[in-house]
C-alpha cells in the first residue's frame, strides 16, 4: 500500500539516532511528531503530524486518502504496539530517508519517509506496505546492508 506522505511511529521520547559510517544521523523531528501522535492518538493525528508544512496539508482529498490507508492496516493487522527504526539514509543536508517498522498487534507495517529540510523538516513522501520486499530495499533483505 502506498500513500503519498506519511510519517514513523516512535516510542520513545528521546530522539533516535542512527549511525553511518562516518557521521551521526538523527530522524528528523516530522517523523518522530507523527510517530509520537499516533502513538498517544490514532491515524487522524499522525498524518496531521505528518503532513504539517507539507505540500498537502491543505489538500483534504490526499489527507483522507492517507487517513484511510492507516486505518485499513489497523482494521487487519489490529491495533498499535510500537515502532523500530531501521534505517536513516542521509542523501544530502537536506534530504533523507527514513525505513521503520510499525508493529500492530497481527503484524507489521513497512514505512519509508522522504524527508526535506526547509526552515523545518517536513514530509516530501510517505509509502507504507505489509510486504517487506515491496518497500525496503534488497541490501537490507538480504543481509548485504546493515541497518
């Protein structure tokens, strides 16, 4: 299942913080908001978190769409139990990508978030799929990337 802008869950009210070869890389503040809300909330509040300064806030049709695609994973897979970080990939200061896992109660949710640094972080894409395969990409399925 794909949506156009989304962002991660987390659990934890520190940041998280992945390390690359040579320099720290931290989850931008977007993702960790909408982790954050949907943690304490549900769907609505996470994409609102999400979606804040993007180039869809105001656009209500893609907001519901990305409302109802959360809230069909959570109808199958029942409801929130947490979030893991996988992996922080830093493109450029200003972009990154973001791979989670969001754990429900009858399986996991792949997440990736496209990440772009203006004044603040604010969501450029969101996809999120059940099937492993269909989101991460091949390194990390086959053991060849680390996390």
């Amino acid at each position: 299942m794909k949506c156009n802008l989304i962002a991660v869950v987390l659990q934890f009210t520190v940041a998280v913080t992945v390390f690359s070869e040579d320099e720290e890389v931290n989850v931008p503040d977007v993702v960790t908001a909408g982790v954050t809300a949907y943690e304490k909330g549900n769907a609505n509040s996470a994409i609102d978190a999400w979606i804040r300064g993007s180039a869809i806030e105001h656009d209500p049709k893609q907001r519901d769409a990305l409302i109802n695609g959360l809230e069909n994973i959570q109808r199958l897979y029942g409801g929130w139990i947490g979030w893991e970080l996988i992996r922080v990939i830093k493109f450029s200061p200003s972009c990154r990508r973001v791979y989670g896992v969001v754990k429900y109660e009858r399986g996991p949710a792949y997440v990736l978030f496209d990440c772009y640094k203006t004044s603040d972080w604010i969501l450029n894409d969101f996809e999120v799929n059940v099937a492993a395969d269909k989101l991460l990409p091949p390194g990390l399925l086959t053991g060849l990337a680390s996390p």
